[in-house]
C-alpha cells in the first residue's frame, strides 16, 4: 500500500514537473540508478525461472504422453 | 624413446608441409594482394594501419593452418596416428609445424609490406621478438581449438567462433608490444612480454591436461 | 531437520540477500560537498562561495570552518559563514593578493568541518587564476592552517562525489561478477571430473553453472552499463573491463554454440568439458590481467591497488562480502534446479528408448 503511493508520487513528480527521465535518474543522489540496476537483476532472475518451467512443463507433458 | 619418436613425427610434419608447399605459396600471394591493396588505398599507412595490417595477415594466415594442420589428415591416417603415437608428441610436433610456418610467413610478410609500404619499425629485435612470440601463440591457441572443432561438422565456422574472443588476450599484448617498437619513445614492455609468455603457457599447459581427452574421440 | 541438511544453503542464500538488500539500500550516505557554486576566482578578490551539501544538517550547529586548500602548507580559512539551510552554507574569503606559487592558475580544494558532521571535502573545487605579476610571497596563505579536524565515526557508507549513493551497486553490480566467477570455476571443476570419470552427470552440472553463470554476467553487464550512463556518462565508455567481460561472454556464449553444435554423446560431453576448463582459464587474463594493464575507469586499473582499500571501506565490506555469498549461493540455486531439470529429462528420454 505504501509502496504504491509511493510509486505513484514518483509519477505525479514526473508528470508535474515533466522532469526528463535522465534528470529523475539524477535526482535525490542517484539512488534510482541502484533501484534501476536491482530491478534489472530480479527481471533477469524471473526471466530466467519462467524459461526454466516453461522447460519443466514441456517434460510433464511427455510424461503424460506416455 | 620419446625423442626419438618425436623427431620423426617433426620430421614427417615437415615432409608434408613441403609436400603441400603450394598452400604455402598461396598464403604469400594473400600477403601480397591484401598489402597492395592497403598499398593503392593509403601508399604511406601510419604505423597504426600498419600494424592492424599486419597483424590482420598474420591471423587469418594463423586460422588457415591450424585448420589445414589437422584436416590435412583426418580421416584413414588419423587413426593410424591414433594407434601408434602418443597424443602429446602429435600436439607438440603440431604445434612446431605451425609456428614454423608461421615465422617463415611473418617475415616474409615483413619483408614483403616493407618493400611496399615501407618500414616503420624502429626497435626491430623487439619487433622480431615479438613476430617470434606471437607465432607462438597463435600456433598454440589454433592447433588447440581446431582439435576441439575437428569434433563437430561444420569446423571451420565453429573454429572462428571459438578462437576469437580467446585471441584477445593475445593479440592485445602483441599490438602492444609491436606498438612499442615503433615508438621513438623507449617504453617498458617486460609486462606485457610477461602477459604474452604467461597466456602461451597457459595454453600449453592446458593442451598438456587436455588434448590427450579430446585425441581419444 | 533432513531437509535442512540438505537445504542449509538455500536458507543463507535467502537470509545474506536479504541482509543485503535491506543495508546496502538503507544505511546512509556520510555526509559530504555535492558542489560550489563558483569554479573560478582572481587573486585579491572577495569571494563569497555557496556550497551545496548532502545528507548534512548544517542548522543544528553553526560550528562550520571552511578553508581553501591549496596543498598541506597553503590554507585559507573563511572569514564569515552563513548556514542558508540544512544543506546549504555561503562561506566568504578575501583572497590575498599574493600568491604561493609563480603558477598561472592554482587548483584549490574545497574542505568544510562541523563537529556535528566531521569534515567534509571536495577537491579540486574550482581554480584561481593568478594575474601577470602577481607578488610570489605566501605568508598570507599559512596563517590559517587546517587543524583539529573533528572525526566522528558513524554507521554509514562513504561518500564520494560522482558516485553519490550509487555507490551502493557494489552490492548488486560486483556480486554479478563475483558470483560469474564462482559459478565458471565450479563448473570448471565438474569438468575435470567429467574428462576424468566420463560420466553424464557432470555434464549436466557443467551445463547448468555455465548456463547461470553467463546470465549472471549478462545482469552484470546490463547493471554496469546503467551504473556507467550516470556515472561515467554513457552506457558504453569503451573502457578495457567492460569490452574484456563482454569478450569473457562471447567465449561462454560460444560454449552454448559448441554444445548444441554436437549430438548428445560420450563424445560430446568430453569436448565441451574441455572448452568450458579452456574457457574459465582463458578469462582469467581477460578479467584480471589486461584490465590492471591498460588506463581504466574501474578501481583496480592502470597499475592501481585492485578492489578494496579507498574503494571498499570497513562498514561496505560488512555488506559486501555477505551480499557476494547470498548472490552466489542464489545462483548455485539456480544451478540445481537446471540441473534437476536436465537430469529428469535423461531419466525420461533413457525410458522411452528401452
């Protein structure tokens, strides 16, 4: 909950101000250069674990094929 | 024993090597078009265009022989080798042939792009050094990865995949070192000298560890 | 209890990542000098000089010392200063007419001490630029040395000025690599028991670190290319690291294209095997011996100390080091369920031919 109103003030910031992406990059020391790269690193990770399953499925349904 | 069987083994190498001399000839040829084309295109290189020349010639020239040293005989002689000798003699003995082939290849192509594009090599027993070395090194990496790549289908593609990125090392260290000896400037090179000795070590080392597996396919 | 035994590693994985993350995003910056306001100063001139700072709290105490630091004999101190906000000071210096040195320009650091936040600098702040016949005499510039700085020691990541608090992708950005390295040398390792005992399961074990240790070098990548965009100002600098571990890729990329170049088989196993050892050690120049060789943006290059020292303090290492651990056992993780996967897949496919 807090969470996403936070998120969304993000949004109101960069919509009222229509701040350029870069300078929000920029702003309150960088810190969303760190939030960028983690979010990076969790997509990269999930992409990963979905091709993993897809994988996983495709040998179920050998085995029901059986 | 071992020496014994080693020297023949260089022997016979080399007597194929004589034997298909004409490949030989046909690498010069190449040396010669693509050092007259830079020839009409810059008649007077600065020493970065040379160098990239050179080196350019000396890889592709490299790739063709580790290939050709091992597809030569592939095939019926290849388990006769198998069977008689062991695969470490086989690998040093490759390796020579390549670096021979290579030295002989290097300075003929110095020669052959001083005549005409001239010579900008001031330091040249660094540079000769470092033809020496570099052949080395390039022997090694390609008679390693096209024995890895002798195993698939399409080798020769796989071949330049496989060796390039690990030609970086390499070929950095040698643009470095004959950089160096066409500066003016004397510059500390015992580094990357080092660096070059360290990555043909380490290449020998692991063909040592690792050829014998992949002789065994 | 059983499953703990065997899952000990999992639960780390999770508790070290979580420590991590929740310290390395929220322990504070120190406070440090974002900025001045001014870049360039005549001798004999009154300067008055804003400085923006970060993470201070300048109003709570009006102790503030700034000096103009040429080296560590040549000082000015401030002869006013005024507290604008929290993170915002005017200092005002009158400049001596004389100058120290017969140089044209002198390149002047800034450095700023409260007992509330300990001292604070920015060096090579701005210039001052000596006019044609400057008098060489630098009594005027020794009669405020900088002295009894205040040191306080507090739970917080250094500062440092182009970093800001980007400086906490040590723990994302270099556990990427760190983790890589980890995951090629244990599948190194099933390597040589492969070429050694010629079994097919260490071929899957190969296959799965390699597979995880490429993606955590392709996340390490992508993170440092968004880290050096803000830093360093573009995504691809061409500094000698970021093209080596891009090399380093390709050669494990060129695994994949080997492994699937070749049909399943005893013989197969053995060269991929082979290349994947030839590979790890063929990285090893490329990430740690060139790089240190050539000028470089990262710590560690053109013959610099490597990783540590200036650039990984005590309180960072306290998460460093555990978040290195948490990554590497997250992808060892990883690596085992790859690994199951590709086993299961044997077991069924070794059923369905007999």
């Amino acid at each position: 909950m807090i969470f996403s109103l936070h998120l969304f003030s993000i949004y109101l910031v960069l919509v009222l101000t229509s701040m350029p992406l870069d300078d929000f990059m920029r702003s309150t020391g960088k810190i969303w250069v760190v939030v960028i790269s983690l979010v990076i690193i969790f997509i990269g990770i999930v992409f990963f674990l979905y091709k993993l399953e897809n994988r996983i499925s495709k040998i179920e349904k050998e085995i029901k094929d059986e | 024993m071992q020496i014994g069987v080693f020297k023949t083994v260089v022997s016979h190498e080399f007597t194929l090597e004589f034997r298909h001399r004409f490949a030989f000839a046909a690498q010069i040829l190449y040396v010669a078009a693509v050092t007259f084309i830079f020839y009409l295109s810059f008649s007077e290189p600065e020493p970065l265009v040379w160098n990239s020349l050179f080196w350019m010639v000396m890889l592709f020239s490299g790739l063709q022989s580790g290939t050709f040293a091992f597809s030569r005989e592939f095939g019926r002689s290849h388990l006769f080798y198998f069977q008689l000798i062991d695969p470490l003699v086989l690998f040093f003995a490759k390796i020579i042939s390549v670096w021979t082939r290579l030295l002989l290849l290097g300075f003929t192509a110095w020669f052959l792009i001083t005549v005409i594009l001239g010579d900008p090599v001031v330091d040249k027993p660094l540079f000769a050094l470092t033809i020496i070395l570099g052949s080395l090194g390039l022997a090694t990496l390609f008679s390693f990865l096209s024995a890895i790549s002798m195993n698939t289908s399409n080798n020769g593609l796989l071949l330049a995949v496989l060796s390039f990125p690990v030609l970086l090392p390499v070929l950095l260290s040698v643009i470095r070192l004959s950089f160096i000896s066409m500066s003016d400037i004397p510059v500390a090179y015992s580094d990357s000298i080092t660096v070059l000795l360290a990555v043909i070590m380490l290449l020998i080392g692991l063909g040592i560890f690792l050829f014998p597996t992949l002789w065994k396919n | 209890m059983n499953g703990f035994k065997k899952n000990w590693y999992k639960y780390l994985a999770v508790v070290l990542l979580l420590y991590a993350i929740v310290f390395g995003m929220l322990v504070p910056l120190r406070p440090g000098i974002m900025k001045v306001d001014t870049f360039r100063a005549e001798l004999g001139q009154d300067l008055t000089l804003g400085i923006d700072f970060y993470n201070t709290r300048l109003t709570e105490t009006t102790d503030q010392r700034v000096w103009l630091r040429i080296d560590n004999q040549h000082t000015l101190l401030a002869e006013n200063t005024e507290v604008v906000h929290d993170r915002k000071l005017i200092a005002g210096f009158s400049i001596p007419e004389t100058t120290p040195f017969s140089k044209k320009t002198l390149s002047v650091s800034v450095i700023v001490d409260s007992k509330m936040e300990g001292s604070m600098v920015l060096p090579d702040a701005m210039v001052i630029v000596v006019g044609e016949g400057a008098e060489i005499n630098d009594s005027q510039w020794t009669q405020s040395p900088i002295e009894q700085l205040s040191m306080r020691w507090r739970y917080a990541f250094p500062w440092r000025n182009i970093l800001e608090e980007t400086i906490r992708n040590t723990y994302f950005h270099v556990p990427m690599w760190f983790g890589m390295m980890i995951l090629f040398l244990l599948s190194s390792v099933n390597g040589i028991r492969l070429v050694r005992s010629d079994r097919s399961v260490f071929e899957s074990r190969v296959f799965s670190l390699n597979l995880v240790g490429t993606l955590f070098g392709i996340l390490g990548i992508l993170t440092g290319a968004v880290w050096a965009k803000y830093t360093w100002g573009t995504f691809w600098s061409g500094d000698i690291k970021q093209d080596m571990s891009a090399v380093t890729l390709l050669i494990f990329l060129a695994y994949f294209l080997l492994r699937s170049s070749m049909t399943p088989g005893k013989k197969r196993n053995r060269v991929t095997a082979v290349y994947t050892i030839f590979a790890f050690l063929a990285s090893i120049p490329l990430l740690y011996i060139i790089p240190r060789m050539e000028p470089s943006l990262h710590p560690g290059s053109g013959g610099n100390p490597g990783f540590g020292g200036e650039d990984l303090d005590n309180t960072m290492r306290m998460v460093f080091y555990p978040a290195v651990l948490g990554w590497t056992l997250m992808g060892y993780w990883i690596s085992n369920l790859v690994f199951r996967t590709l086993e299961v897949h044997k077991l069924i496919e070794d059923k369905n031919y007999d």
